[in-house]
C-alpha cells in the first residue's frame, strides 16, 4: 500500500476551491492522488509514488507520456509565439498529415476539445441534409453537451444531468448498437428526418466493443440508401486502433469523423475531419465553425509531431501485441485469486469488469449487466499499488509500455488482487465514471 500523506492533504485544499476538487466530473470518483510527473508508461505522485499508468488521460497519451520528439516540436514553435488569430504554415504541414494518416478524409478543421468537434460535425450535417435528427446508440459518448448527453434509465432515453431538460435530447433517436436490423428500422421509420447517424465505431465510452462483422458495412450501407451523413466519432479509436482509426481497421469510410485524444498526444486539441463537398459549407462561411483558440501554433505543432512519431514501422503492432498479452495476464492471474476478470476489446484499448453473465458482449445492455460496481472499487486497490486505470474499466496501452512497465504491473497486479480478495472493499463507495 502507498503512502499518499501529501496527496490527502492536497485534497483538503483541492475541494475548497474546485467542485469535487477536480475540473472534470470523471475525476470525482478517482483515488485521491496528486500527480506531478508524467513520463513513458510511468507517472509519479507528489509522495515519491510511482504508478504504471493504463489511464493515458484518458487517452490521448498514445505515445507515452511527454513523448520526447512531440514535447521539442511544441517548445520550439511555441517559443516564437502561441497564438495570431492569422495564418501560419503550421497548420498546413498538420492538416496535410492528420488527411495523409487517415486516408479516407479530403480536408479537415482544428478544434479544441473532442466535445465541440462533435457538434461541429452535426451541424455540419443539418446542414448538408436540410434535415435536423440523428441516431444515437445507447451507451455511446459525445461529449458533456446538451443535446448529446444521453442515458439510459429504465432503458429510456434520459438527460445526463440536471439542468438539461428532456427537450434537449428530442432531436436523437437512441437505439441499442451493433443491430443492423434496429439502425435499419429507425432509418426507416423516420425516412427524411434523419441528419446524421454518429457513432463510435469501437464503442469505448461503455465498454471496449468493437462492431459485429459487417456493421459497419451495413451502416455506410443504409446512410447511403437514405441519403444521411455516416459520422464516426474517434475521439477515442482515432489513431490509437490504427494509423487511419476505425475507419483503415474495419475498411469503412464515414463522411464525416472527429477526433481528439491521441491526436496531439496530450495537448489540448481536436480534429474534424470530411469529405470535400461536406467541408465546403464551412469554406464558404454559411456553416459556422469557429474558436478563438482553434489553430493555434501548440495544437498545430502536436499535431505534426504526433503524425510524424506514427509513422514509426511495427508501431501498432507492437502496441497491440503488448494489450494482448497484458488481458491475458490480467485474466490469469485474477482468476488465479478467485476473482476471475471480464475482459473484451482490442489490444489497445480494452475493458474488464467482473462477469454478471454469461453473454457476448456485443452493446451497452451487455455491458451494464457485468458487476461494474465491484470493479470500480477494485480499482481504488489497484491504485493503492501503483497501477492507474480508470474505474470504467477501460484500459488503454501506449507505445511507451514495456517489458519493465509489464514486470511490474503483474506484480502490482498480483498483490492488488490478494489484498481485494482479503479485505474486500465492499464499504468503499464509489460512483460509477461515465
Ligand atoms: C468518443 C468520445 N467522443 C467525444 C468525447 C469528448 O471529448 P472531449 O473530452 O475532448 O471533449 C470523448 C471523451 O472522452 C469521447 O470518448
């Protein structure tokens, strides 16, 4: 067990000036740790701790924290100056790159946050269709928004926080995912209403759930037939499950994508991306698209620096080659102990609960069936031995975990699981992220 002396005092003084004393809601529930230090596969606390990190911010450390050739890219823009609110070449080398990697996408827009992209490219939609609803899948995320911050509660549509009201969410027609047959029924059944249908192609928010074979197939399919824009939301998948994301893995190209996270490898930016006759709107200013700090020369320069890193040969490969053999681990040594843990998804980014069924998990139902409480809490144990990972159950895996971050993460691992299984944490209460 760590000692974390200062980081509970820290959280004294946290909480008396920020709410929950985090700035992000799905802190709250969070071991209490205060971080000072991130590096490759490690980060280290304001106690001395170290921790194996499977949190990645949530992602976007893709290449390990402050990856050495993005972190020189960035400083040495930056020196010259941060922002202009003009042009700057830099944002031509980004763009060129971020279209190169993905290969399906003519033009793309720089934005801050994976949360307004999204709602960027809705817009973007309504205004290539004339036409105002969108599909939306049950347990699928799209930022914190009004009109995208859906739940599900006694399997109805429901607002995710108070101060939205249920209007808000009148424009998504929620329907489970992964069911061609559901996505067609809906698409039917609301024949030219139907803007957009945005989904995460991997659906990581809840759970790691890649599609069934030929869903995504058959969603292009059906957006074809009905004249309606296929928008993925990679925020998460986006260069993480490969160079090109969702779209190169499965072989499927949307119309319209957005990204964040791994784009620029930590530093605050986002990625809309489409095809020409899409992005056209915007080029003649009859869709707005706009923000102050959009384009600015730190987010461009990540973005080039983190293009260039994945070009690295066997990259991916070697990513998903260590997820693949740290679920394993995972799963053997928990059942070892008795606990045996749920695991599904890439090697990349994949997700554990403990097992209340028997199922496939193929959606969001499936998902919220397994034991997600006693995980979440198992997670607090986890910290406690220097392993951080989120209490929803993903994991991600970065370019800068080894075979030192693998030794150690199987005996941090090893000795979280005996103490879980020895003192229990059933009087833990922690809320479930979302
Ligand atoms: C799939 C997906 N879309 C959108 C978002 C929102 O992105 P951001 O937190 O950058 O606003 C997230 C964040 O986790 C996400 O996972």
């Amino acid at each position: 067990m760590l000692n974390t002396t200062r980081s509970q005092q820290l959280v004294t003084e946290a909480v008396a000036v920020m709410p929950g004393g985090v700035n992000s809601n799905v802190r709250l529930s969070q071991p209490a740790v205060f971080f000072e230090r991130g590096e490759g596969a490690w980060m280290h606390d304001v106690d001395g701790n170290d921790y194996v990190d499977y949190m990645l911010g949530q992602g976007p450390n893709f290449l390990g924290h402050s990856p050495a050739s993005v972190m020189d890219a960035v400083f040495d823009a930056c020196g010259k100056g941060v922002i202009y609110s003009g042009r700057h070449p830099l944002e031509i080398d980004a763009a060129k790159k971020v279209i190169e990697a993905l290969g399906w996408a003519d033009m793309i827009r720089l934005g801050m946050s994976g949360t307004e992209a999204d709602q960027a490219a809705l817009r973007l939609a309504r205004a290539a269709t004339g036409r105002r609803k969108f599909i939306y899948f049950e347990g699928h995320y799209h930022g914190w928004l009004d009109n995208v911050l859906i739940d599900m509660i006694d399997g109805k549509p429901s607002v995710g926080s108070l101060g939205q009201y249920a209007d808000y969410i009148s424009d998504a027609i929620v329907i489970p995912w992964n069911d061609a047959a559901a996505l067609e029924q809906a698409l039917d059944q609301h024949k030219d209403e139907i803007a957009a249908v945005l989904m995460e192609p991997v659906m990581c928010n809840e759970g790691a759930v890649p599609p069934q074979p030929g869903y995504l197939k058959a969603a292009r399919q059906l957006c074809d037939k009905h004249a309606t824009i296929l928008i993925f939301d990679e925020v998460i998948t986006g260069f993480r499950i490969a160079r090109g994301g969702a779209a190169e893995r499965f072989g499927v190209e949307p119309d319209l994508a957005v990204y964040g996270k791994a784009v620029g490898s930590g530093w605050p930016v986002s990625v809309l991306a489409g095809k020409r006759h899409l992005m056209q709107h915007i080029a003649d200013g009859s869709v707005t698209h706009a923000g102050t700090l959009n384009g600015n020369v730190m987010a461009a320069a990540a973005v080039a620096a983190t293009m260039d890193a994945l070009t690295e040969s066997g990259l991916y490969a070697r990513i998903e080659t260590y997820g693949e053999k740290l679920k394993a681990m995972l799963a053997e040594v928990s059942a070892a102990h008795g606990m045996p843990l749920r695991l599904h998804g890439l090697g990349s980014v994949f997700h554990t609960a403990f097992g209340g069924h028997a199922n496939e998990i193929r959606d969001g139902r499936d998902v919220n069936a397994l034991d997600l409480g006693r995980y979440a809490r198992f997670t607090h144990v986890m910290a406690a031995h220097g392993l951080w990972v989120p209490g929803r159950g993903i994991w991600f895996v970065s370019a800068a975990h080894d075979d030192k971050a693998f030794t150690a993460t199987r005996e941090r691992f090893d000795a979280a699981c005996a103490q879980f299984m020895s003192a229990g944490t059933a009087d833990l209460n922690v809320r479930i992220e979302r």
